[in-house]
C-alpha cells in the first residue's frame, strides 16, 4: 500500500483494485483555507490528466487531475460538506475519489514520497 | 521634484517611449474654465427634449418614474462617489452593506433564493444568464422568445455565437401566444423570455417552468421594468431558474440609456455558475458582523481564462441609487406607485382605444402596451413630437426589417403620467391620423 | 474678585483607554443596522396619492403575498445611508494610491453637467429629431478620443474596460471569420495581464497563451517570438503595462504579430500615463479600450458603473458593433441594427453589445472633463501623474524595495524583498497603511511580482501630501524591520471593522437577509 504524488500535488494509494486520490498536505497548506470542493460523480470515468475535481480557497481556486486513468467509484461527501476537513487531513480522512483503474501501471510513473518531498520544496 | 528622482526633464520619464511617438501633435482646443464649459454643454443639452418636459410615453427597457430627491443627495456623498471596489473591507463597510440589502432587495423582489451584487445593465444581465445556462447544461442551444426586446435578443445572440451556440428566435409575438415549450429540444441549454413582455403582456411562467424542467433547459426570465413586480407575481413563485433584468426603474434616470443597473438572481444551487460579485456576512477580528466580497474563485482576478465572466466593474453607484429609493419606497410605497403606473397604463389604453383606426393588442398589461395604428408608426411619433408629445416607440425603431411591425405603437405611462398627458396624447394622435 | 465656578471644564483629561460604549458607536463613527432590521416592513417613505381603485387588470397575474421589503421614513434612511457612508474611504479624504485603478479627483462640474436634464432625463428611444445634443455629445466625444489616440474609429457602446475588451476582441474575431481565418484560435497575453485579459479572449472562444515577463519587467521578446504562429489570433499587451512600464519593444511585437497575421489589442488600462504625449495608433495598435472612469475621471462609484469606448484600426472599423452615430446633411443618426450597418457599407458589421447606447451619463461626464482640460491639459495631467509616481519610487526605494530598476510610468511597483524576515508580509503592510489613514496600494498584483505592492498616486495629488505620504510609508517600513510585527499583524486596527474571516464568509456564504438570519441574531 505505497501512496506516489504526481507534480500537481495529488496523492494516490493503490489498494488492490481501488485507488485513492487526494491532494498532498503541503498543497493543501500552499492553499489555506480550503471553502469549498466539488467532487465528480460515482460512474465517470477519467483519462490520466483530465480535470476531475475542484478545491477553492477564498483567494485560489484549483484543479484536481486525475492522476491515473479509471472510474469514479466513491466520492468523499465529508469534505463537501465541510471543507476545513482538507486544511486538517489532506492525506488520511479528507481523501477525495476512490477510482477503479484502468491501467494500475500509470501509477508506476508517479513520484514516491521521498522523490515528492524534494519536489514540494523546490515548488 | 526632478531633482529628487535625478531627472533633468520629464520627458526624461518618458524614456522608453519610441522618440519618433513621443509628444505627437495632437489637434484639440486648449482648456476652458468652468463657466465656458458649462455654456458649451448647457448648449448641446438644450437640443434635446427631456422627457419631464411634457407628455412622454416612451418605454421598451427605459422608464421614466419619479426619484426621490434623497437618491441624488445619496449618491452624491464623496464616501460613495469617490470609493472604489471595496477590496479593502475594512474601510469599505458602507458599500458593503449596501450591496448587501441590494442583493436582498432583488431577491425578494424577484422571488428567487440569491441575488448578486449588479450587473452592467438588463441587457448584458440577459447574455449572461445564456452564458451561464451553456455552463450549467453543457448544451449550446439558446431559444428566445418573440417578444424578448430586440435589443436583449441581440446582445445575448452575439455572446452566444462567439462560443460556436446556436440561437433560436422566435417570430415576433405581439400577443403572447407563442409556444415556446416546443422550441425546446434535447439541445437546448435555455429559453429566454421576458415578462412584461416588450409589448407589455404580463406573462404567466408556471407551465413553460415545468416544461423546461421537464427537458432539462432552464429558464430565464427577464424583466425590464423591476417596477412591474411590486404588482405581478415574480419569476421565481412562476419557476424561473435565473431572473435576469434592468433596475433603472428604481433609483436611475433615463440618462440617454446609461448608466444603468443589470440585476441577476437564480437558486442557490446555481451559485457556483454566475457571473459577477456577491456580497456576504461574516465577522471581524473582534467578532464584530461586517460584509466582505465574496465567493471570487468564480471571477476573473482569480479563475483568469476559467473565469464564469469576464466582468469586473459593474454598476455600484447606480445600486445604490437602487437601494436608497427602494429604503424609501418600502413594500408599502412600491405596491402604491405600482398600481398608479397600472392605473396610468389603463387610463391611456382606454383613451387610445376610441380614437378611430387604432386597436389596443395588450389584453394583460401593467404600465405598457402595443397599439396597431392604421399607418407606419414612425412618421407619427415624428408628427406628435412635433406637437410636444412623445408617443411611445414605433416598431420600426426596434423591427426596422420586419415591416409587420411598423404600424405598432408601444405605449408607456407611468405614475408622471397625468390626465392632461392623456389627453394631449389622444387628442394629437386623433390628429395625427 | 467674583467666582464662578459653574460651567464646563476647558481642557481635557490626558488619560486615554480602551472605551467600551454602551452603544457600540465611536463618537463620529456610528453603528447602523441593516434596513431589514428595523422593523419597518409595513411603512413607506414616500407620500404617492391612493390609486383609485378603478383600474384592475392584472387578474390571476396580480403579486399576492408578502414581497418583504422595509420602507424608511426620509430622516430614518438619510440617517441609514450617511452613516453607512462613513465607514468609507473615499478620493475627496485622501489619497487612494491603488495602482492601475486610476483613483484621481472626480471635478463635480461633471457630475453637474450629466445632470442637466437634456442629458441625465432623456430616453435613447426618443425620435433622433429631439436628441440630437445627446448625438452631437457622443460624436463630439468620439472625435475627442480618436485624435488622443490616432485612431480612425471609436466604438462607444462597452460599458466598462472589461466590456470594451469584449467588444474589441470580438471585432478581431468577426474581422478573422470574414477572412476566413477562424482557425486563428491562440491569444497571446503577458503573464502580467489583468485577470480580465485571459477572461475575455476565452469568453470570444479563444484558447489563452502567456508570454513570460523579462527581468525587466516587460514581455519577454524572445519568447514572444517562439509563440508566434500561424493559429495566433491577437496579442493582448497592457501598455503601459501592469508593473508600471513602457513596454519599449512595443513597436517590435506589434510589427511582428501583424506578420504572422494577428491583430493586436491594446489594454488601455494605463492610457492615462500617455494621454496627450503618445498616440497609441502610431505603435502599431489595432483596437484599445479606454476606461473613462480611469484617464478621463468620471467617477468610480464603490465599483462602477465604468465606461470603455473602444478606439479601432482601418482594418477593424468595419466590424465595430453597433449602435454608431454617424452625421449625414447636418443631423445626426444612429445606426441601429446590424443589417442597417451592412446597407452603409461597413462590411460585415459586429453585433449589438448591449441595449441602448452606451454609458452616456459618463460620455456627458468625461467631455466635461476634456473641454476643462484641454488638449494641453490631458498632456500635463499625463506628465504630472508620471513625475507624482516618479517622486514616490525615488523617496520609498531608500527603505522599500523597487521590483525594477529604472523609471516607471504613473505607477511604482514594489516587492516584498524588504520586508524579509520581518514576520511582516505585503497584506500587514497593506493594512497598517489604513490606520494611519490611506487607502492601501494595489496588492499581490502583478502576479510575477512576489508580494506586489503596486502605487499609483495620479496627477492630483499634491507635493505636500505625496510628502506625508512617504513618510508614513517609510516610517511603517523601518517599523516593519525593526520587529514591530505584532502591530502589523492586529492592523487595522482603528477602523470601522478590523479585518474581517472570509474564509467564514466563503464557507457557509449569508448573501441576503431573511427573517431565519434576524430570528437569529436576536436570540
């Protein structure tokens, strides 16, 4: 169950057939106070790279990508309804999507936490 | 000065500038005191005829109503005229909160759950609400209705178009029996219709919201006299999903057509999609209630290309002027001087019906309506201003390549309408004709 | 000798402190409800006769129920509205150095003119025969702008900047399509651009192309170049430009867009750095919007309403939008309809905009403005704004730090490289300036300047007060570095409201009252 980052500050965990997705504690500190998430719906699918969900704070507004290619298979209601959950646990609880992949390998291009933290601090 | 910044001239300053651009001849008289320019533009204003100069019947967007003198002192206090945007909440409370009983006051009146904070005008309002309709269904098929007001029908196509949509526009409907709901295909993002229609009819919304519910369109209803609905239900009790409109009624001259006051409402869940700002509680440091712009990751300084519009300025002064008069009218006041303008319309179509060749098309109306008169309309309007009288907008100014339309007269009166209007009106188109 | 020893004390007590008021209310500063809150639902400030009665026929379609809407008494909503205006800041107190916003004096000779009821209570339907002062306004007006700018056409209708951009970037597009080059599908546009730039080419349909700024402060030529192409529509270029700057190969872009077939748009945001001394029309510009409420000073309004007539090529004249006004036999007409365009033989003309035509109480207000100045006087205006702008980066650069080395034009951009370490950032600073009593700078803009303060003091202000001015500033920066953070940090602190969460403004947004908020805020 190893979590890889992609450089747009997403995280995944690959848990047999199911990928989690959500976006990294130091994206979530660059943005401050998160207000508001919009998530997709349960039965969309998604390319690597396309938009998939949105995280606002007051003063920036982001894209979330679909780090690897699959279908939404769970949304995580919780931080809709109360997006402070972001600020406070962006990689455990405050999860974004839980996809079905359709090709697990991509994930093998993404970065392993060692490789992201050098990432973060240079970006 | 120079001396301080370590330059010999100020052109100096202007450095970067192409020498061969620099201090180009430029061919326009030189200053003039205050007392000349008064002369000069009191001269070009006197060519005109003010509509408070005598009878005046002309609507179609623009309504000539009376404004409390407190509206211009208002408007005129430094600490409103002279600010800016309040970016900076903290010394900008007064425009806050105004812009905040603004957003209430359009609500209600127009029966929908969020209002934001003004757009340009009722027009560019209407294009926006296309706008947003294409975001929101992801359809590009825009159906207007045949008594949309030319002018609303050609800003919104324009918008429109620019992004690869389709317009549908109805054929020109001067007794509100057009059937919209079967305009409505699987493409369709939204219908756009307006009530009072440009011809007056007070349009009945319910089944058309149902219908496009049914077929996943929304519906935009535009109101181009907000006066209109301190008498007649509101789009939102009909169904409408966005209410669109001008508020020049309230608080605003005529001004020539601008500036004016957009409005923009629809339902909270929409939220996220509409254009311009909003204004929203919240406390400060010391837990104090104070307003502060909201909501902005919609907007451009933020979401750049993504941006829902590209608005940035609206019309915070005309707003205010919105606000004030709608302080003082209250519920009580809107409703009285709602019905004078009902009663004024009545009076007027009542007289007009017995002059001879001329038949009232307007069966449900509020402050204005469409006569066919037995001749093209204009040479008439012409012939009454003449007189002194100005009569209403002859179709030919709003359908000058629909010929169907020219012998229609669109009439207004509201509450400055008197029985000698009236009568000068009827006895001079009598005349006329 | 008598004694009297009644009557009031004559000095007051040096001891100061916290005061908590019974009222809320701070001396001059009062505390206002909302109008919702005053329990004012039934009544009306207005004294109209009772309608007769007689005239009913609205029938089913007649408002039933509770519409919801306070009416104040006029004491009672004079009273709301000044106090609500006293927690303001405004030009006419002091400065308002917010740079590319242009917040110069408003002359009340305009306000005045706009008032005259020939212009402020006319209707645009009217019969052209009883307008035609309002008509020989906007031409007048029309031949004021072209000839600042060297410019053949003037589109009058856009209704603020933004609207003007919308208005010209659509002029390019229908000016394409008639070329048939609708593949041209690409606007460049510097990282620098207002918001409103990319906004707009992407409200036309356009895909949006930042050009990287150089390291000084100007579009990147080189890279620039590399994203010249054969799908590129426009250039959109702010000149001068949002860091302050001439942009000085602006000769070179335009020259270099045009060879690849695009157009270029010109953001007139900063026109009044110009005005007067350089023709846009002689850089190489095909279409630029100029904000009336900006260079030509009609009022700003608490945010509008604005007014951005759009100055156009030959090449692009033909597709201006309409209404215009043209003069045929010594009598104005307005040209109307789009197809009534096409009979005049202006080609393929562009759509209508909006209704009507155009801001005419900000027409009526900058003429005002022009005839008072001159041609003479819009120049100086345009020196003065330069030298005022140029006099405060040379006074604040000994203690804060300049983004660019160089002159600027009308407004002076600085980083936040001063303020390192100091636990201070650009928006403390910003709001310390509100206590000691200005109106902060343009902040965090320009995006390519980290922490941006961006100062624009406009031609009206004073030496003495741009002296105060700098002062102050300097005084908050040497405070700033000798660790006084913890000021910073509570800042503002003297001011009607202290900063305010939008974080929970955001959250769980309250856009309106209802009776559930009153119900509320009562227990």
């Amino acid at each position: 169950m190893t979590v890889k980052y992609t450089k747009d500050h997403e995280w995944v965990r690959l848990d047999g057939a199911v990928a989690t997705i959500g976006v990294s504690t130091h994206a979530a500190e660059q943005l401050g106070d998160v207000v508001f998430v919009e998530l997709p719906a349960v039965g969309k699918t998604f390319k690597k790279g396309d938009d998939m969900a949105v995280v606002e704070s007051v003063k920036a507004a982001s894209d979330v990508y679909a780090p690897i290619s699959g279908e939404v298979v769970e949304i995580n209601q919780a931080i809709v309804d109360d997006p402070a959950k972001v600020n406070a646990d962006p990689q455990g609880a405050a999860w974004f999507v839980k996809l079905k992949p359709s090709n697990a390998a991509e994930a093998n291009e993404l970065m392993d936490e060692a490789a992201y933290m050098a990432f973060a601090d240079s970006h | 000065m120079l001396a301080a910044i370590g330059a010999k001239t100020v052109d100096d300053l202007y450095g970067d500038v192409p020498k061969s651009a620099l201090n180009a001849k430029i061919d326009l008289p030189a200053h003039k005191g205050e007392l000349e320019v008064e002369r000069m533009m009191g001269a070009m204003a006197a060519k005109n005829r003010a509509a408070g100069a005598g009878p005046f019947f002309v609507g179609c967007g623009a309504y000539k109503h009376h404004v409390p003198a407190t509206v211009d002192h208002i408007i005129q206090r430094s600490e409103f005229l002279t600010s800016y945007t309040p970016y900076q909440p903290e010394i900008a409370q007064g425009t806050l909160q105004y812009l905040f009983e603004f957003q209430t006051q359009i609500a209600a009146l127009t029966g929908m759950e969020v209002a934001n904070a003004s757009m340009y005008d009722g027009s560019t309002a209407c294009a926006e609400a296309a706008l947003m309709a294409r975001r929101v269904t992801k359809r590009g098929r825009v159906v207007l209705s045949g008594a949309l007001h030319p002018h609303y029908a050609a800003t919104t196509r324009t918008n429109v178009e620019l992004l690869g949509d389709k317009v549908v526009q109805l054929p020109i409907d001067t007794g509100a029996t057009e059937d919209l709901a079967a305009a409505i295909d699987g493409e369709t993002s939204c219908v756009i219709v307006q009530t009072p229609d440009v011809f007056g009819n007070v349009r009945d919304l319910s089944a058309l919201a149902k219908e496009c519910q049914a077929k996943g369109a929304l519906l935009v209803a535009v109101v181009t006299e907000i006066m209109s609905l301190g008498a007649v239900k509101s789009p939102g009790e009909m169904g409408a999903d966005i209410v669109v409109g001008e508020g020049q009624s309230i608080g605003n001259g005529l001004n020539f057509g601008g500036p004016y006051v957009g409005f923009f409402a629809t339902r909270e869940k929409l939220i996220r999609q509409t254009p311009g700002r909003y204004c929203g509680m919240t406390v400060d440091a010391d837990g104090k209630r104070g307003f502060v712009l909201t909501l902005s990751t919609r907007e451009q300084h933020i979401r750049r290309d993504k941006a829902t519009s590209n608005i940035c300025t609206n019309s915070g002064l005309c707003a205010l002027a919105f606000t004030v008069h709608m302080t003082l009218l209250g519920e009580a006041g809107l409703r009285r001087v709602a019905m004078l303008n009902h009663e004024a319309a009545c009076k007027t179509a009542d007289a007009l019906s017995s002059v001879k060749g001329v038949s009232v098309l307007t069966k449900s109306y509020f402050n204005e309506f469409t006569v066919r008169l037995p001749k093209n309309a204009t040479g008439i309007v012409e012939k009454l201003a003449a007189e002194g009288v100005l009569a209403g907008v002859p179709g030919e100014r709003l359908w000058p390549h629909d010929k169907d339309a020219h012998d229609l007269l669109i009439v207004a009166a509201t509450e400055c309408v008197t029985d000698a209007d009236i009568e000068a009106l009827r006895s001079n188109l009598e005349r006329a004709l | 000798m008598t004694m009297n020893k009644e009557g009031r004390p004559t000095r007051g007590d040096a001891a100061t402190a916290d005061v908590v008021t019974f009222t809320g209310n701070k001396a001059l500063q009062i505390e206002e409800s909302l109008s919702f809150e005053k329990d004012a639902f039934a009544s009306t400030g207005v004294d109209f006769p009772a309608p007769s009665g007689k005239h009913d026929r609205l029938g089913a379609m007649k408002r039933a129920g509770a519409i919801g809407l306070p009416g104040l008494s006029e004491p009672e909503a004079m009273r709301h509205f000044v106090r609500l205006s006293q927690k303001n800041y405004a030009i006419d107190m002091g400065p308002f150095p917010l740079g590319s916003c242009t917040m110069k004096h408003n002359p009340r000779l305009n306000e005045k003119m706009a008032r005259l009821p020939g212009f402020g209570d006319v209707h645009p339907l009217q019969p052209e025969s009883t307008v035609q002062g309002a008509l020989e306004l906007i031409d007048t007006l029309a031949h004021w702008l072209m000839e600042l700018t060297g410019m053949p056409a003037v589109a009058m209708s856009p209704k603020a900047g933004a609207h003007g951009e919308l208005c010209g970037m659509m002029t390019i597009k229908a000016a394409l399509d008639a070329k048939g080059e609708g593949h041209r599908t690409r606007v460049l546009a510097p990282e620098s651009a207002h918001g409103t730039n990319p906004a707009t080419a992407a409200q036309c349909g356009f895909s949006v192309d930042a050009i990287p700024a150089d390291e000084t402060g100007r579009v990147d030529l080189a890279a620039f170049r590399a994203k010249l192409g054969p799908d590129v529509a426009a250039i959109m270029v702010t000149n001068p430009n949002t860091c302050g700057l001439f942009e000085r190969d602006i000769k070179a872009i335009a020259d270099a867009v045009h060879a690849v077939g695009g157009y270029f748009y010109c953001d007139g945001a900063n026109f009044n750095a110009i005005a007067g001394k350089v023709r846009p029309g002689d850089l190489g510009v095909d279409a630029m919007h100029i904000n009336l409420h900006k260079t030509f000073s009609t009022p700003h309004g608490g945010g509008g309403p604005g007014s951005g007539p759009v100055v156009l090529s030959a090449a692009l004249a033909p597709f201006a939008p309409v209404p215009y006004v043209v003069k045929e036999g010594g009598k104005y007409h307005l040209v109307e309809t789009r197809r009534a365009a096409k009979a005049e033989g202006e080609g393929t003309a562009g759509g209508r905009i909006t209704a009507f035509n155009g801001q005419m109480g900000m027409f009526v207000r900058a003429l005002a403005y022009m005839l008072s100045h001159g041609g003479d006087g819009v120049r100086q205006a345009s020196e003065d704004a330069v030298l005022n702008a140029n006099y405060i980066l040379a006074r604040l650069k000994k203690e804060m730090s300049p983004a660019f080395a160089g002159y600027c034009m009308h407004e002076a951009l600085f980083n936040d490289d001063f303020l390192k370490d100091t636990g201070v950032d650009t928006l403390d600073f910003a709001k310390a300036m509100i206590d000691e009593g200005y109106h902060p700078m343009t902040m965090y803009f320009p995006l390519v300047v980290h922490g941006a303060m961006l100062i624009e003091p406009t031609e009206s202000e004073s030496k003495e007060e741009l002296d105060l001015f700098c002062d102050a500033l300097l005084d908050l920066a040497r405070r700033a570095k000798a660790g006084e953070s913890a000021r910073f940090k509570a800042s503002p602190m003297l001011s009607p409201r202290r900063r305010l969460d939008e974080t929970a403004a955001a959250r769980k947004p309250v856009l309106r009252w209802t009776p559930e908020l009153g119900a509320r805020a009562a227990e």
